[in-house]
C-alpha cells in the first residue's frame, strides 16, 4: 500500500506485478484495463459545509489527492499520510475531512458522508506493465476479476 504516485513508480521500477489505480494510464511501459465504476464521496466528524472546505484540515494521500483538485480554494491546514484507511482514522477522530472512494467508508457510522459530484465518473483500473506475453499468474488473476466485475 502507498500513494498513487508511488505506486505507480513501483510498477515502472518492476517492484510490483500489478496495481489498482484511479487512472487509466496508456504509456509505453505500463496500460490499464477498466474494472468498475467508484463512488468518491467527502468524509467528516462533524456535519459541515462544502462550500467552505478550505475553512477545515484536510487529510490528503497525495498531492493530487481529491481534496486538492475540488476546491479552489486551499485549506492552510494539510495533513499527509501514507493510506487511505489512515485518512479515514483521522476524519473519525475528528482531526480533518478527506475526500475517499465510498467502499472505505461503508458501516461507518460515526461520519458524516457527502457525495461529491464533481467525482461522479470515477473508475478503478488494473494497471500492468506492457507485456509481449502476460504471465500466466497475472493472467489468471485478470481473468477472475473480470469474471467477478464485468463492467
């Protein structure tokens, strides 16, 4: 587990086999294939307002996490951690708000959960590096998972 951006370092350094990404990403060295749709929505402690995000702490993954591509404005306050269920343990403790896939949110009853439209068509990619034949393991892998989630 890390952020985007590593992650996909990772692949391009050949530490991984394969990744989940939020990006269809086509280049020589790496392609993607689309999984399925995600639902991305703003977590909080507190009921708040959207319209003054940059009035609260935000707890990012990235630099380009969602938080800093919605809001115009930027929070002076940014925490950075290294997971998405590290966000969601400080959104709870009541130290920020985070943008975050829903699926990391669910029975979460302690937060405050507001859809976030300007996310809406958000998907999960399985992102490999270019082979001229894939390895039986990951073609195995990709093979259930489309079986699993046809999209």
């Amino acid at each position: 587990m890390a952020s985007p951006s590593q992650l996909l370092e990772m692949m391009e350094e050949g530490k991984l086999d394969l990744i989940f990404h939020a990006k269809n990403i086509q280049t020589e060295a790496l392609s993607s294939r689309k999984l399925f749709q995600e639902e991305i929505v703003l977590i909080s402690k507190q009921k708040i307002s959207l319209n003054e995000l940059d009035h609260y702490r935000w707890i990012i993954c990235d630099g380009k996490d969602y938080l800093m591509n919605y809001s115009r404005k930027k929070s002076k306050e940014i925490i950075q951690v290294n997971s998405t269920d590290a966000q969601v343990r400080l959104v709870e403790e009541g130290l920020g708000v985070a943008i975050i896939p829903s699926h990391f949110v669910k029975n979460k009853k302690k937060l405050f959960i507001h859809p976030v439209d300007k996310f809406k068509n958000e998907f999960i990619y399985l992102t490999t590096l270019n082979f001229k034949i894939i390895p039986p393991h990951i073609k195995e892998f990709i093979e259930v998972l489309e079986k699993c989630q046809p999209l």
